[in-house]
C-alpha cells in the first residue's frame, strides 16, 4: 500500500513538528506520542493500513514526508545528529507509532540509539555484509537468531539522502510460500539451521539452532539472514537452495527519494540491498508489539 503526501500537508506538519514542546530526553515517550497524533492527522492511516503491515502483504510506502530544513554530518553513535534537528526522526518514530507499534532499541547494537542512522561508509573490507557497508547485502530479516517476542516486529526506514537511488530489496514470504516444494517448506521449519547474530550486535551467544519458518496463528512467518545461516543436513541444504532461488525471483526493489519512507514486517518480509554508489543516508527504528514505546532491551 501506499500514500503520498502533498507538498502542502508536508509543510504544514513539518511546522507543527517544530511547535512540539522541548524536553531534556529529546525523544522520549510523551515526543512519541505527539508525533504519532501528527501523522495520524496528516496520512489518515485506518485499520486496514494497519492489519496489511500486521497481517497481509507487510509493506506500507510512504513519500514526500517532511525532513529537516538543513542537514549535516550524522553522528553514527547517537540517536540523532544534533545540528540537525529533529523532524526526521519524529516523523519516523511517529509514523511507527501511528502504525500501532512501539518503537524500541537493543541495548547491545548501536548502545541503545532509538534511531539508527545507516550511513554506509567504503570501509577497507568491502566484502562484509552489513547495513552499514557498501557492498551488496542478502535478504535478511534483522534479528532472525533471536527469539520471537523480542526480535523487531517492523523495520521503518527513512530516506535523507540518496544520491544514486539505490534500491531496498524486499520479499514478501506470501510471494514465495506457494512457491515452495512442500518437502521444502516442512524442512525450513524444523530446527535445522545455524543462524548467527549479526557484527552490530554486541553479544556473547552469537549462534543458535532454529528453524527458518514458523507457523503463527495459521500463518507462516520467517527468520533468516541467507548470507549468514547454515544448514545442517543434506536436506536442510537443499530445502535452503531452494528458497533463495525462490526470494530471488520475487523481489520488490524500492528506489529512494527524500523524504520517502517504508515500514514492513519483519516477521513477514525479508529486505537486503545492491552495491551502494554515492552519498547515502537512512533512519531506521524498530518497531515491536511486545514492549512498550522507547524501551532499550537488553539481551544479555
């Protein structure tokens, strides 16, 4: 689903944004709360926005959603780059919250940022995958070694800066369940896969042995990062062959413009991205239907 916001709507709730009243702890839960009320006001999201991220495809698209009049430099260790201001990060956090979940952080990843700035640099090992390098990254779920109730339930990304318009990837599982063999889809949700946690996480347990599908409530939801999970077996090896030939061909590849933003399911939907080109600069925040608004989990 999408929804476009005219320039002048923009305008408007980028200066009620400004309005909002100061506080010592700038994004704090009572911010939240006034930024969700703002963009329910302007994008009008009703129930079935809301059981399509929950429930359905997974995705919402979102475009011309205000920005920061001036941008600098992020600062990767922090949940926001103070020179610049705040209206990203409140229209990010808002429009999450406004979606009925409850944007939260990892006390181990980023030390507990709510908002992570994805900033890739051209590190000297370009090889590695991750969301902070430049080199191409698999389809992934974030969080896949971690149990159910405390993996993010949504991602929401938003877009400051791109210069060459590199695509997200995403893969709704509902595009590629059927396609399955049913030998494949039975062996992908058993535990017989190795999945790691990833380089952001700073955590000690790093491996665990799980399944990559789980059946939820009748629906099939999946955890996975394909660059970084190992089968066990003849069979768990194939059945993996199998669903990355699968994912590959069912991708949705989502170019960037500013002020363009996307919150999907991360239960439901994998997303990686290309070989990044040229200055880029998103907003990520996890969304979760566990905790409550602005808690910082520590796993460990």
């Amino acid at each position: 689903m999408q929804i476009k916001l005219d320039k002048h709507c923009a305008n408007a709730w980028k200066n009620e944004l400004k309005l909002l009243p100061k506080t010592n702890k700038c994004l704090s839960t009572e911010l939240i709360e006034h930024s969700a009320k703002l963009a329910q006001k302007y994008l009008n999201l009703r129930n079935v926005h809301l059981n399509e991220l929950k429930i359905g495809g997974g995705l919402l698209e979102f475009s011309n959603l205000p920005i920061d009049d001036q941008l600098c430099h992020p600062l990767s260790s922090t949940s926001s780059p103070h020179p610049k201001g705040y209206v990203s990060e409140l229209v990010l956090l808002g429009v999450t919250k406004a979606c009925g979940l409850n944007p939260f952080a990892y006390k181990e990843e980023k030390n507990g940022a709510l908002v992570h700035q994805i900033t890739p640099k051209d590190l000297k090992d370009n090889t590695r995958a991750s969301s902070q390098g430049m080199a191409k990254f698999d389809f992934h779920t974030d969080g896949a070694y971690l149990s159910r109730n405390i993996r993010p339930h949504t991602l929401s990304l938003m877009c400051l800066v791109d210069e060459k318009q590199t695509a997200t990837n995403l893969v709704k599982i509902s595009d590629v369940i059927n396609k399955l063999s049913h030998k494949s889809k039975n062996v992908l949700a058993e535990s017989r896969f190795v999945h790691t946690a990833p380089e952001t996480f700073k955590v000690q347990n790093k491996r665990i042995k799980s399944s990559i599908f789980d059946l939820v409530d009748g629906n099939y939801e999946i955890k996975a990062a394909l660059h970084n999970i190992n089968a066990t077996d003849e069979d768990s090896e194939s059945a993996l062959h199998e669903l990355k030939s699968i994912v590959s061909e069912n991708q949705i590849q989502k170019s960037w413009n500013v002020g363009d933003l996307i919150i999907f399911n991360n239960l439901r939907c994998l997303h990686g991205h290309g070989e990044i080109k040229g200055n880029r600069w998103l907003q990520r925040c996890y969304g979760t239907y566990t905790f409550s608004s602005t808690t910082v989990l520590d796993i460990e």
